[in-house]
C-alpha cells in the first residue's frame, strides 16, 4: 500500500484514468483534474498572474482534455507533459492577447515573489526527466538559465526578458537558442 | 524558406514559450500542415515539461471545477453518466457483507481502472450543479485488495465528519486506527482524529480543514500506538485510503 508522504502524480494512473475520460467517464476527469489540476494552475498563475484568468485557463484547458483524450497515445510522452502544454498554450494564447507582461505590483493576488530559479528541493527530482533536466540546467551559466526558467515559468517574450534581465534582445535571443540547443544536447547523452 | 536549424530553432522557442503572437500563430499554422515540425515540437515540449513541476502547486477553487464538469456535462460527445449504488449509512447497513459492493468493484477492476477508481465508482456521481451550501461529501476507503473497510462522510458546512467501519475489522488494542486528510502537494497528512473499529465516530472539522475538504481529495488511514501517533505525523503504514467525492442531492 503507498506510504503516506506527497507523491508525484504518477504516469501510470494518469494514464489509466486519462483512457477512461477518453471513453467519456467524467469520474475519470474529476480524478485527473484533483491530481494534477494544483500543478497545473501553478503554472497558469505563475504566467498571468491574477487567479481569474488563471482558473479560466485552466478550465480551458480541462475542456480541451476532455475533447482530445481520444488522441493521447503513449508515444506522446508522459500524461503530464501533455497536460503542462495544453495548459501552458492556453495561457500563453491569454497572455499574447492582453499585449503586455503584468507586473508582480500589478497582481495584488500574490501573496509572496516567487523564486526565479528551481528550489533545491522542489519536485523536479521526483521523476527521472526532472532530474535530468535538472542536470543540464545546471550545467548552463547562470543568466542563461535564468533565461530559459522565467521564459517558461512567465511566458515573456525576447523584449520582456531582455528587459527584466537588463540585456540587449540579441543576447538574450542568442543565449536562448544556444542553451535550449545545449540541453537538448545534454540530455540526449 | 527556413532552413533544417531554423525550424529547429522555431520549435525550441515555441515549446519555451518565447515567441510573439505573431510568431506563435505562425508556428501553429505550421504545424496544422508540417507533421515533422510538429514531432519536433512535441519532442521540445516533453524535454522542457519538467520545469512544470518545479513550481509548488496552488488549488483551485471548487467553482472551477463545477463550471467544468457543467460544460463538460453539454459537449456533443458525453456519454451516459456512470451511476452507482446509494451510500448512504441505512442503505449500507441494509447489506449483508457489502456483497453488492464487491460486485461493483469487480466491474470496475475489470476494466482496468485503479482502485481508487473502484471505490469512486462505488460513490456519488460527481454534483454538476453549483453546490447548495451543505455539501455532502463520501469517500469509502479501501485496503490493497480494493476491500471496502472505512465509510467516511464529511459536512463542510456542519463543520462534521462522520466515519464508520464497514463489515467487521479484526480488533487489536495495540494498534489504533487514525484518519489522515492528503491536502496533496507538498502539504504533510493533517490528522481528523481517531477512528473506531466497533461504530460511528463524529468529529469536529476545524477552519483549515473545512477549508481543504473536497472532491477529489485523498483519506488514508495508518495503524498507530494507543491513543494514536505520537508525533503528529502517520508513523504507521497507510492501510486503507480512498478519495473524497460529492453526494448527489
């Protein structure tokens, strides 16, 4: 039987439970949705910033799970990765569309400033593919991924980083291509 | 016309999330026609989903959710909605040996769904109507072999929860069981008190608690020493869980 200590949500019962919403049993998605439904809002909030949006991207995005689980296979990948895109894409599309970077003094919800880097122990060391990302982040220089991790993290565009970073556009476009090329190098190994 | 290392490129950005909306309605109308740039993009996406997880998770407000099962509930492709026995307490002490239950848990097994599925199954359908303000929430909370053993049904608004044994649990003094909420995340179990294995205990539900309840949410129940763990974390093994859903009214 499983311990007790906060687990990762695993892939197999993702899976399991992401055929049976692909069969149309709403049970399934109400399992998927409380498993995953918290990281994934993270993420939305971390890019918008205010509650609202973020839970309607979210919603968004549970509604275009629904619509498109009959197409997941496993050579998609892992459940979560197929989560973490469509909300991400739901987010970004949201975040495109105001025009402009919300500002963290503009979000009146949040309640702290979050972290610009992975924590040490957050749950990336969870899985395998986190770990070894991890690995390769690591092996970057520190602006460059600090690059990469607020791109995903925030969705900002080449001009919004290059000026939270206070560096020309060139350099932040250059130190993009060359690192994400880099890591892909890395874990590829 | 971009070349091999350009695309390359193009697909890296989109997956970290960098481009434009100009860019980035660009790319999906590439990737509507291209199936080779879309792979590349997939493999982009699944190398970078890690980073998804290195942030600490946040829970959503219950009305997200019943606006979603509420508009899932329209689209054009839902099927009939899963039913199944009632729960409440009468009906259940109304069975001998929970034997319908078992039968139940068959089906479900047979279809390859975990066991926390199973005993979902065996609960309430999920509420799609905005709740009225006292909801009811089940969870039957079941061993490895999907045996039913712990009835468990909490009212938010009457600040109480209710839980009961289900069949006979074989009794040891030394080990006593205790009920644990999984807020989920990164979050420790929070102790909702002791459990009886000879009937019904009612405990009070404190704001954080109350405020934690919901669908979806996960129960489990450890062994531990009389009087229940001494250090305020489970120090026994979780032997029976099960997942918080809502009654229909």
């Amino acid at each position: 039987m499983a311990d007790l200590r906060p687990r990762e949500p695993d892939d197999a019962s993702l899976r399991v439970w992401l055929e049976a919403v692909a069969r149309r049993d709403q049970q399934a998605l109400a399992l998927l949705y409380a498993q995953t439904g918290p990281h994934l809002l993270a993420l939305a909030l971390r890019m918008l910033k205010r509650r609202e949006p973020a839970e309607d991207a979210l919603h968004e995005a549970f509604l275009k799970v629904w619509e498109r689980a009959p197409t997941y296979e496993a050579a998609k990948g892992p459940v979560m990765a197929w989560l973490v895109t469509i909300v991400r894409n739901a987010s970004l599309d949201r975040l495109r569309r105001s025009g402009r970077e919300v500002t963290l003094d503009e979000a009146p919800g949040l309640v702290e400033r979050p972290s610009e880097e992975p924590g040490p122990a957050d749950l990336m060391l969870a899985s395998a593919e986190g770990r070894a990302l991890r690995g390769c982040l690591d092996e970057l220089e520190a602006e460059p991924r600090q690059a990469i991790v607020l791109a995903y993290w925030e969705g900002l565009t080449h001009e919004q980083l290059a000026s939270r970073l206070g560096r020309p556009v060139g350099t932040v476009k250059s130190w993009l291509r060359r690192s994400l090329m880099r890591l892909r190098d890395c874990l590829e190994r | 016309m971009a070349d091999a290392d350009d695309l390359d490129g193009l697909a890296a950005e989109y997956a970290l999330g960098v481009l434009d909306a100009a860019e980035r309605g660009e790319v999906e109308r590439r990737l509507g026609r291209d199936e080779s740039f879309r792979r590349l993009v997939e493999a982009w996406e699944r190398q970078l989903a890690p980073l998804a997880m290195a942030l600490p998770p946040v829970e959503p407000r219950p009305e997200v959710w019943f606006r979603l099962a509420r508009n899932v509930r329209y689209a054009r492709n839902t099927a009939e909605p899963v039913s199944a026995p009632s729960l409440s307490p009468s009906s259940a002490a109304a069975r001998p040996s929970g034997r319908p239950w078992r039968r139940q848990l068959l089906f479900w097994r047979g279809l390859g769904l975990g066991a926390s599925l199973a005993a979902a199954g065996l609960a309430a359908f999920i509420v799609l109507r905005p709740p009225p303000a006292e909801v009811r929430l089940i969870a039957v909370l079941h061993d490895a072999q999907a045996e039913p053993a712990w009835l468990v049904s909490a009212r938010p608004g009457q600040e109480r929860l209710l839980a009961r044994p289900v069949g006979s649990l074989a009794a040891d003094a030394r080990q006593v069981p205790e009920l644990w909420l999984l807020p989920g995340g990164d979050r420790p179990p929070i102790s909702l008190g002791l459990l009886d294995r000879d009937g019904t205990v009612t405990r009070p539900l404190g704001e954080e608690v109350r405020r934690l309840l919901g669908q979806g949410k996960a129960l489990a129940v450890s062994l531990e020493p009389p009087g229940g763990s001494p250090t305020g974390s489970p120090t026994g093994p979780a032997v029976w869980e099960g997942v918080l859903l809502e009654e229909p009214s």
